[in-house]
C-alpha cells in the first residue's frame, strides 16, 4: 500500500502535468538541464513574465532556483520528466493503431502496464466495432481490448470467427449490443459488462443499467446540457453567506485566477468591485493580489467570489481550475486568454475579439467556451489541447474570415462543424487559425459566420 506521501507526490506530480506551459517547463528542464528565466521564456515562446511566473510557481516541489539564478529539477521533478516520457512514447507508438472512422480513444499508458500485442480503445462515450476496423488491427499483427466505455455496438457485418481471432475481451462496459449470431463468443470475451442486448433482445438480465445508460447518452450528446447540469452555475449572489472580503477596483489589464474548489464568477460592468463569501463546501481559504500595475490575481479554495471588472479590454485572462466552478463573462475583447482545467467546470464568454491568442488545456473535467470576434485585420490564433474531459467550444465571427484547422492528437473525439463558407471566403478580410490537439475526451467545435 503507497504512504501518505507517495500519494500526495502523485498528486503534485499529476497536477503539474495537467497544464501544457508546465508540461513544457518539466520538459525543457529535463532536456536541457538548468536553465535562466529569460532561457524557459525563449524555450517556450512565452512573451510574458507574468504567465511563466505564474507557472513556475505552480511547480514547487519540482523545481527549485539555484543560487546563481538558474531553475533546476528536483528529484520529484525527474520522476515527474520520466512520467512525461513514457507518455510521449506510448502516444508514438499508437499513432499507428489510430482507426479515423472508429475515432477511438487510445489509452495513453505506460510502456510496461501493456502488452505490445494489443491495441486497447478506452474510456469513450460509444463505439462501434465493424470489420474494417477489426481487419485494421489483425494486419497490424495485434490484438483488440476495448474497455471503459459506456456503449459499445458490435455491427452485423463482423463474423465469428474475424471476431474470436482479433478481439481479445471487453471489459468494463455498460451496455453492449450485439448482433445475434456473436451472442456466444462475446458471452466468452466480456469482462465485467453489465447489459448485454442482442437483436433477439436480453442476453444478460435487466438491471439498473437501463436507467443510467438513459441518462447518460442524452446528456453526452450536447455538452451543452451537462454544463446546465453542474451545481452553482447560475447560483446568484452569494446569499446567506459571510461576506469576508471586498474591495473596490481600479482598471485591470490582467486578470489571473488559481482555484481548486468553490465558485468564481468575473463579469464587466460599470465599476468595478471584488467580493469574497465563505464557502458552503467548507473551509474557505483565498489570495487576493490587486497590483499597481492592472493586475488582479486570485487564488481560492471553497470560497465564493464575485468580479466585477470596469468595462475596458483585457491584455491578458490566465485562468487554472482543478475543481469547483469558473463562470467568466469579458465583454469587451482580450489580447491573450489561456484557460486550462483539470477538473471541476468552466463557462466562459469572450466577445469584441480581434487580432488575439486563445488557449484551451483541457485533461479533465467540463469546459463551455463562446468566442465571438468583431471586425479586425490580420490574423488571430486558437489553440485547444485535449487529453480528457469534456468541452464544447463555439466560435461566431464576422464574414469574409478564412479559417484554417491543423489537427493533431491520437485517441479523443472531436465533432468540428465550420460553415463552408469560412473555409474558402471569396474575400478574404482577416484569418483564423485553429490549432486542435485531442488526445482524449470529448470536443465539439462550431465555427460560424455572423450576420
């Protein structure tokens, strides 16, 4: 059994690797050695001071400051480069296991947790195996292990024995339909499966996993409707509850939000205000950091916090959320937003957009993000970078935009929806270039077209 402390070691360890600038700063660490602040900002193309500040703070315990100014990596920090390691060599070895029309999830795993000889697809929503897909990995010279999905449809054109010479089992499913002439052979590969349904109907007897497959599915289907389903999402001001903190606020140009649970909600108006209230989840423990310069940084655990900024552009919105909920609504446009989560649920409205930088991490928990851009000249970028979770990322921008996609990523599902006439304008006025990296989870992409 793991001490106490090799369980919170994990955790920081895992914490750090959530978010894909300290992903990078572990990585460049343990390529290069130690390294000066001005050399991770080159590393790492980052512009400002703030952001790597932020960031390396976020990593104590895996990095520490020698005395004549370099960052180093402490012995945490190795086991936390060797973690990040092995995970780029298991995403390269399953480049070639990836199936496009299946749009699997490929289980990024250590090297030694696996046999070579299996391709695993996991933790999806649904998936569909079909003879192309099992013919893929047979002349592979592997095997097939589906686990941790919650609906997984066996098609009428995969015969018996395709079946019984590829897929080694199924395990971990809640509900599996099958078509009649496999119900023996996957009665012998399914593994902790709890509803079994062919065409003749009932292979394995009813259970409560009708209810929840019930449930389940639909709200999968709009990302939307789990959003709508997170507690304290439209809970108002905070009622009933003390008020421990409040101060007024001149204007702000950078916001930075660090929190593991309660609620954040930052929304413009005509003057500008902070509040704080004890939590109903606990202990409430806060920071609050209003600098000189326009910056406002908040740091929280179980509290409830209300923003009201002045209604004037955002330089920059750096928000990390690793539980509770984020509600941030910014009128009036923003050069840099980077939003990284994972855990908890975030909802947040961008509008008045022009030439800017968005950036999305999501590894864990349910992100909703609108952006709506007004008329600019140039070019602005977008970049979501997916290893779990959910999130739902709708983009409006003017007309005469042309949208370019790069897409990477080995495992994940992403449904992009872009209007054709984005893709090829007639008269191209500005760009927008979006750069999608799913390696797991669930995204739904829309780009359309204002009026």
């Amino acid at each position: 059994m793991s001490s106490n402390s090799e369980i919170n070691a994990e955790d920081v360890i895992f914490t750090a690797l959530s978010n894909r600038i300290r992903r990078g700063i572990i990585r460049v660490l343990g390529e290069k050695g130690k390294r000066s602040f001005t050399e991770l900002m080159r590393d790492l193309n980052i512009d400002d001071t703030g952001t790597l500040t932020f960031h390396l703070k976020k990593l104590s315990g895996l990095i520490t400051k020698t005395s004549d100014g370099y960052y180093t990596l402490t012995e945490l920090g190795q086991k936390a480069y060797a973690l990040l390691k092995s995970f780029k060599v298991s995403a390269e070895e399953v480049k070639e296991t990836e199936v496009p029309k299946a749009k699997p999830v490929v289980e990024e795993v250590r090297e030694k947790s696996v046999k070579p000889d299996l391709v695993i697809l996991s933790n999806r929503l649904s998936l569909r195996i079909d003879r192309e897909l099992l013919e893929k990995v047979k002349a592979m010279g592997r095997k097939l292990l589906v686990k941790d999905v919650v609906r997984v449809e066996i098609a009428d054109d995969v015969d018996e024995a395709l079946f019984n010479e590829v897929v080694e089992s199924i395990e971990d499913v809640v509900a599996l339909k099958v078509p009649k002439h496999l119900e023996t052979s996957v009665q012998l590969k399914a593994r902790e499966v709890l509803h079994i349904m062919s065409s003749r109907g009932r292979v394995s007897a009813p259970s409560v996993v009708d209810i929840v497959t019930g449930i389940v599915e639909p709200v999968v289907s709009t990302v939307t409707k789990v959003l709508a389903s997170v507690p304290f999402l439209s809970v108002k001001s905070g009622r009933g509850r003390e008020l421990i903190y409040s101060s007024s606020l001149g204007s702000v140009r950078v916001v930075k939000v660090d929190a593991e649970g309660g609620l954040i909600k930052v929304s413009q108006g005509d003057s500008g205000k902070i509040e704080v209230y004890s939590g109903r989840w606990g202990k409430c423990d806060f920071d609050v950091d209003i600098g000189d310069e326009g910056e406002l940084e908040i740091d929280a655990k179980g509290c409830e916090i209300y923003v009201t900024l002045p209604r004037e552009p955002l330089e920059k919105l750096v928000a990390d959320l690793s539980g509770g909920v984020l509600e941030a609504s910014i009128d009036e446009g923003v050069k840099d937003a980077e939003i990284s989560l994972s855990g908890g649920a975030t909802k947040i409205g961008l509008g008045k957009l022009g030439d800017s930088k968005i950036s999305i991490d999501v590894s864990g928990g349910v992100a909703e993000a609108k952006l709506i851009y007004a008329e600019f000249s140039g070019s602005s970028k977008i970049s979501l970078d997916m290893s779990g979770g959910i999130a739902k990322l709708s983009i409006e921008v003017p007309r005469n935009t042309l949208v370019t996609v790069s897409r990477e990523g080995v495992g994940g599902y992403i449904d992009i929806d872009i209007d054709e006439e984005l893709r090829a304008p007639q008269k191209i006025d500005r760009v927008i270039n979006m750069a999608l990296d799913v390696g797991g989870g669930f995204a739904e992409v829309s780009v359309k077209a204002g009026k």
